[in-house]
C-alpha cells in the first residue's frame, strides 16, 4: 500500500495543539536535563534534525519517534493503558449498544479520576494510597489527552 504523506495542516487544530504542547514539554525536560538534541538523538537513534522537527511539534515526525522520546523521559511508560484490553473491549462494544458514547472531555475526565490514587507498594507486602497532587492529576490528563488526540489521528479519514 503506497504511504499517504498527510500535511500538518490537514491535522485538526486540536491535534496540532496537543502535539506542540507534547514537544513543548519534551524540550523543556531535555534542557532540563541539561542535554543538546544531538545526545537525544544519538539515544533515540534519530538524527539531529528530526529532534528539531520533534521538538518543534512536526506532526510528520513518526509516532515511534514520539513514544520513543517519552520512553526516555519516563521509562516505565505504557500507553496501552489509555486502550480497553481485549477482554474488556469486547464488554464496552456490547455496553456501547445500551448507552451512547462519553464525550472526549468526559473520556479525559474520567481518566483523570481513574488516576486519581497513587497506590505505593512497601516491603513486606503491604500497599499505601495516598492521593495524587492537583498538579499530578492535570499531568496525568494532559498526558491521556495528547495521547489519546495522537491515536485519533491515526483513525482519522486523512491518516
């Protein structure tokens, strides 16, 4: 199947918001870091360019590229989280029939809430919740809905 190349301007205004704002923050924690984007890119197995590219919000930089960056940043990173397992995929189909579908911004907030306990696991077994900074709760939904606006995109008509 021949590649499509999209514009970044056929991205939805949305999109192209939450990607600036991703690369916005990703450049903010590498020079925070005290590190060029040729280390970065040595890392990430990129070239120099294409982390300015990154960096810049160039919705033409490969999602691999994208994922690749935040994985450096926060190792433990899952985004199959922000996906319905198979199991309960199947389940929300088969609810999706008897209720319609939450609006993103519930989605969003729905996802917040459902981070909204952070669960700490001591020795010997034993688990402490303590509850997440108002701070942490917008990271976290920050996060789900770049996350999430990135995933749409490659549901989209133009993708």
């Amino acid at each position: 199947m021949p590649r499509q190349n999209t514009s970044p301007s056929d991205f939805p205004a949305a999109i192209r918001r939450q990607i600036t704002q991703l690369a916005q923050r990703i450049t903010a924690e590498r020079k925070r870091r005290c590190a060029t984007q040729v280390q970065w890119a040595e890392q990430l197995g990129i070239s120099q360019p294409t982390m300015a590219r990154l960096e810049r919000g160039d919705p033409a930089v490969s999602m691999a590229t994208y994922v690749a960056c935040l994985t450096l940043i926060h190792p433990a990173l899952d985004l199959t989280v922000l996906l319905p397992s198979a199991d309960s995929a199947a389940s929300a189909e088969a609810d999706s029939v008897a209720q319609p579908a939450p609006s993103p911004i519930a989605r969003t907030a729905d996802a917040a809430s459902l981070t909204g306990i952070k669960t700490t696991q001591h020795s010997g077994g034993t688990a402490a919740q303590t509850p997440l900074t108002a701070e942490q709760q917008a990271q976290v939904a920050l996060q789900f809905a770049a996350a999430k606006a990135a995933l749409d995109a490659f549901k989209s008509p133009g993708f």
